[in-house]
C-alpha cells in the first residue's frame, strides 16, 4: 500500500508557468493530493518571471491543469482543494536580487525543501549557484533536474561539478522520465520476481534483443533544441540506454538505489565501444521528409517551422549494440527509436533460442523459437509467445504459435496507469533515489555516445531519408538482415 511522505515538503517550481509544469508537473501533484499521497502541509511555491498576482497566477494554473488532466480525474473540489497548496512568486532566475523572497516563505519551516528545476538547461546552474547562497538550503534539501544534462560528456561534467559544489549526490535528484513509466519499473519485477525468467535470461537462451521507441510525432515547435541534440542525444543516449540497462544488468543484491545504479554502470560501462570501422554495420541514422502521419499529409523535417534547411540532424537511429560481459557475449540488442514513424509505440522483444535438437515438421522450423513481448506503451502488457499443437484431428503434429497474454488495463482493471511523473514526484518526496540517475551513469552513457557520434562524424555519412510515417531507412531492416534476422512487427 503507497503512503504519502512521512514528512511535508515544501516544494519550489523553478519554471512553473513553462511546457513541462503545465503539462506534467501540476497534474501530477494534483493527482497526488487527490490520491491522499501529499502529506498534509506539503505546499507548492511556483516560480516564473511573468508578472501575476497569487489569484490570476491560480487561475491560469488552474486553467491548464484541467486542461492537462483526463476529465475522468478532474473534480472542482480536488482543483480547489490542490491550489490551496500553491502559491506564485515572480522571479527572475538570472539575477541574485529576488532569491532573498524565498527566505520568507521558508521562514520557520520545517518541512522538506525540494527545489525543482523545469527550466532550460542553460539556466540549471546560475539558479543552483543562486540558491545555495541562502540559508533556507541546506543538507536536507533535494534537488531535481531534467534531461538534458549535458550535451556532452565535458558539458554534462561541468554541470554535474556546479550541482556538487551545493549539493552532495544524495541529493541530486536526476530525471529520466522513462523511470517513473510503471511497465519500465515492471521490467525489474518481470526480470527479479519470476525465476522463470531470472534462469534463461542469458546468452545460453536468448539469441537477441530489440528495443523499438517510436513516436509518430514530428518536431513541430521544438526545432531549435531537437536540432543541436538529435535523436541520439535527445532519446538513445538516455531512455532507450536506460531501457537497456534495466533489460541488461545482473540481479541487484536488493532494491536500494545504489544496488540498483550500480549494476546498470556495469552494463553501460560493458558496452562495446563503437569504432569507425563498427559505424557502417552497427548504426542507421535517418532524418524524416514529407509523408503522412495519421491519414494527414505531414512537412518533412527541413521543412518544420523555423528549420535550418541544410540540417544534417538525425530524427531515427537503429543501432545494434553489443555487452561484452559473460551474460550477453554474442547476444545483439538491436534498438531503434524516430520521430514521425508510423505509430507510438514503445515496446521490447526478447528472443529466444530455439531448443536444441528440433523434431517437428521442418516446415516450421522457422517458428521454433520462443519470444517475449514487453510492451510499454501504448497498450501495456506482455505476450510469451509458446509454441502448441494445433488442434484437430487432421492437424497430427502440426505446430501453431499463440500468445499467453497479460494486457495491464483487463488484469488490473480497477487501476488507472499513473503518469511517470507522479511516481517521481512522490520518491523524491520520500527522498528514494532507485528511479533517478546518478552522476556515473549519466557519464559513462555520454563517453559511449560521445564516442559513437565522433566516429560517425568523421565517415561523413548524412542521415538517410525516409518519408514521414515509414519505419525509419531501409538501411535499418537491412542492419538485421544481415545478421538474418527482422524487426518484430506485431500487426
Ligand atoms: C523526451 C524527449 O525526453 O521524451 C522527446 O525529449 C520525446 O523528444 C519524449 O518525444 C518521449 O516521451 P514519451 O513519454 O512520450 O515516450
């Protein structure tokens, strides 16, 4: 059973008239409190640098968390009950005359000072060095910063040392929304709780791994920082390797954070470096043109509002990586992710070896091997995909593949799916650091990608082309057909 924090926690929205508060952060607090899960006490102070007074900043705030929360959870009374909780204060985060109010709102306090950092990157470190200065922050107090954390691995060090310089690790609370998703925290259930799973996860039983994370969304609005990132700053180099970690890394001896964090640095750092004679092979970088998307014609992304036309930013990356530790020697993980592909759908397929000596119909040799799809968005569930007799008398031995399917929404019914973003906001509240990202990690994954993308520089090579609303180039089915095998399509 969840409880609200022991403790209540005073919480400061750095950014709090911004995309991700509107969208995520308010509706996630407001479900909290609807589900009883913010101590009482517990107070928001949101912080912007427009100008409003405490009622129009409540109202606007007010406005847009109806207008981000499904109508099914959204009551006049709950809103009314959850804005008590807000204040606003205008600030402007860049210069030092301002902090001095936030004293005043902490003065006397007790509760937990939780200061959250949804702004742009750039401004992460001037509000940190800001507000170490005031007394109100102290050793109790936690941190929590978004993605991008770097753009690089000197960048993403230099920003690492301005939060250690106020902070210690402890309490650094870093976002990989990916995290908080229930069917990812599910992958350590699915992998730790099921010893039918634990025995044969290896490279003995399992031939290969993919991991699809596609979108079918375009660019539109956000050019400006998609185009200095790429998809493989933006998704691979955090959620899709997160993803592979947790898919990857050996049994933690418990589920403390550290236990956890430090198995998933075994992985990242046991990740085969990507040479330049490796890019060719193991790496499709592909950028969306016109297509369509949803039976409606779509702008191809030079295209996009406020493009550079000669942009050679990738929107897909497939990648086949390789672990070079005992569990996974030999075992391919192939992973893709895009933008404008034909859906969203984030899922994993775990094949699996066929048995070793095979006495069917060789006919069918080619279904002989068993799979498991993990799928975490949309449609959460997962499928083994078995092998049975058909049935009939006429069949004789005859094989047919059929799934033993669990879909999350039919089995457990009664629960709504919370958002990552409520998962994340309540264990930092509790102050459990298993779903953030420590330093290492975010470091060891950005020397793997810095590297990669150094040596795809040097070829030379331009995204391939694919028309919005395909799987990506078809560069990336020939990745694994190489190696005889193809993209799992579920249709
Ligand atoms: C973000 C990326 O971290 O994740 C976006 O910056 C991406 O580019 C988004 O669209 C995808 O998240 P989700 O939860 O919709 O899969």
């Amino acid at each position: 059973m969840v409880k609200a924090p022991d403790t209540s926690c005073d919480l400061m929205l750095f950014g709090a008239l911004g995309d991700l508060a509107s969208k995520k952060l308010f509706p996630a607090l407001y479900q909290l409190d609807r589900a009883g899960l913010l101590s009482a006490g517990s107070r928001v102070l949101a912080l912007a640098r427009q100008d409003h007074d405490e009622d129009s900043a409540r109202r606007l705030i007010r406005d847009r968390l109806q207008q981000h929360t499904p109508a099914s959870s959204f009551d006049d009374e709950s809103a009314d009950r959850f804005l008590q909780r807000v204040s606003y204060c205008q600030l402007d985060f860049s210069t030092a005359e301002g902090y001095q109010q936030l004293e005043a709102w902490r003065s006397g306090r007790e509760a937990t000072l939780i200061l959250y950092l949804a702004t742009p990157p750039t401004m992460v470190a001037g509000i940190v060095a800001h507000i170490g200065r005031l007394a109100c922050c102290d050793q109790q107090t936690r941190v929590v910063v978004e993605k991008p954390i770097g753009h690089d691995l000197p960048s993403s060090r230099h920003l690492n040392d301005q939060l250690a310089a106020v902070f210690d690790e402890s309490q650094v609370f870093r976002i990989d929304h990916y995290l908080g998703k229930e069917t990812v925290q599910n992958l350590i259930a699915l992998r730790f709780a099921n010893n039918l799973f634990a025995s044969q996860w290896d490279q003995n039983h399992i031939s290969h791994v993919e991991i699809t994370v596609a979108e079918s969304v375009g660019i539109s609005g956000r050019w400006g920082y998609f185009d200095s990132a790429g998809q493989m700053r933006d998704m691979v180099q955090s959620h899709l390797l997160q993803l592979l970690c947790l898919l990857a890394m050996d049994p933690p001896s418990d589920l403390s954070a550290d236990s956890i964090r430090d198995e998933k640095v075994k992985i990242l750092k046991a990740l085969r470096p990507m040479t330049s004679d490796m890019v060719q092979s193991h790496l499709v970088r592909g950028q969306y043109t016109a297509g369509s998307s949803g039976g409606k014609p779509v702008p191809g992304y030079l295209e996009e509002e406020g493009a550079n036309r000669g942009s050679t930013t990738e929107t897909f990356v497939a990648l086949k990586v390789e672990i070079e530790n005992w569990r996974w020697s030999g075992v391919p993980f192939y992973i893709r992710t895009g933008k404008r592909l034909p859906e969203k759908r984030s899922e994993v397929i775990i094949h699996f070896k066929p048995a070793p000596h095979y006495i069917f119909d060789p006919d069918q040799k080619h279904l002989a091997n068993n799979k498991l799809i993990i799928r975490l968005q949309p449609d959460e569930g997962m499928a083994l995909q078995i092998l049975t007799k058909d049935q009939g008398l006429h069949k004789g031995m005859r094989l047919r593949q059929g799934p033993l399917e669990l879909t999350f929404s039919e089995a457990f019914a009664s629960d709504r799916i919370p958002d990552a973003y409520e998962r994340l906001l309540l264990e930092v509240m509790k102050g459990n650091q298993y779903l953030f990202v420590r330093r290492d990690e975010i470091e060891h994954a950005w020397r793997w990608v810095d590297e990669l993308l150094a040596n795809c520089h040097e070829c030379g090579a331009h995204p391939k082309r694919y028309a919005a609303g395909t799987w990506g180039p078809v560069a990336s089915i020939a990745m694994t057909a190489r190696d005889g095998r193809n993209w799992y399509e579920d249709a």
